[in-house]
C-alpha cells in the first residue's frame, strides 16, 4: 500500500488546482477523507479476515463498486457537501478510486479487487514504480525512509506541480479576464 501521507494528495492536489469555485472547501475536505477510507479494510486482520478476502485488504474496499458506492452516498448529501449531487458523486467516487490507484502502482501486495463482486482478480498497473509500504511496526525504519522517498518522487513532486501549477493558471486566467473585460477595455481607452 502507499502510506496514508500520499493517498490525499492527488484529491488534495487537482481541489486545489480546480480551485474553491468547482470544489468547495467541504467537499474537498470530504475528498480527503474518501481517498483515505478503502484502508479501512486494514480492521479485517483483526477479526482473522485473511489479505486475500475479498473483504480482505485491498479487496471490496478498493472495487470501483465501493467507490460508486462512495459516490452514490455523496450526491445523497450533497447539500451538506455544498455541491449538486453529481459533482458531489463524480469527485468523491473519484477520491475514494484515486486510492486504489495508488495502491496497484505499488511493487508489492497481492493488487487490487477492482471488479469485485463480479471478479476476485486483483489488479496492478502495468507501471509500478511507488515501492509497497511496509505495516505500522517497520515504517519507522530505513525501509519505511525508502518508502517516503519513492512516494516523494512519485506521488508528492507531481501533486505538488499539478496544485500550484493549477493555481497559477487559475490566477494567469483571472488577470487576462479582467484585462480583456469590456470595462478594463473602456478605462484604457485615450
């Protein structure tokens, strides 16, 4: 899995790049917090549910249908989300697959139960250059500083060019708007 430092970034990443105006501050937070949900599955090895499960880990947790499921939940509380229902559906749906992601560009683990129910085939990217993060007891170690490297390089250096790269395109749009606006026009003219 990649640790639960990276999984919000890329949600936190494109919200920020969107901007407050297509994703509002509730439904950006709610985002945060669905890109982090399908490791809730981790409880599983507490009640002797095996990794390979299907409700396992990585198993229905990380399924497209618990992402629509997500999704589906989301637009019922869009209003509290301050959103319409299907952005409210698309982004949380997309939060919450945006883990799973994550989870099969890894090099370890048994891959992802995306098509669960219909298929217990877990899946990997075919590019996996994110290296698995090792569980709680061995994170703080030179495996888990490996860890936070390859996640730096791969998930956080490009999270953090997409969001400011995103801000400032949002800013370059709003002075050229404003400069080429029917009013801005009238006060330069002699």
């Amino acid at each position: 899995m990649t640790t639960l430092i990276s999984h919000p970034l890329p949600t936190l990443a494109l919200g920020l790049a969107l901007g407050p105006r297509v994703i509002p501050p509730r439904l950006l937070l709610a985002g945060l917090l669905c890109s982090l949900l399908p490791d809730a599955d981790m409880l599983a090895f507490k009640f002797g549910i095996a990794y390979a499960d299907a409700f396992g880990h990585r198993g229905f947790s990380h399924s497209l249908l618990f992402a629509g499921l997500v999704g589906m939940l989301a637009a019922l509380s869009c209003r509290l989300l301050g959103c319409g229902p299907l952005r409210a559906f698309i982004w949380l749906a997309l939060a919450t697959v945006s883990h799973s992601l994550l989870d099969a560009a890894t090099d370890g683990g048994l891959g992802v139960a995306w098509l669960w129910p219909w298929s217990e085939q877990r899946f990997f990217l075919p590019w996996r250059p994110i290296e698995v993060s090792p569980f709680v007891q061995g994170f703080f170690s030179a495996r888990g500083l490996e860890v936070l490297l390859s996640e730096a390089r791969w998930v956080w250096l490009p999270c953090l060019a997409l969001g400011l790269g995103g801000i400032a395109l949002r800013g370059l749009y709003t002075r050229l708007s404003k400069r080429s606006s029917p009013a801005s026009r009238r006060a330069s003219a002699p």
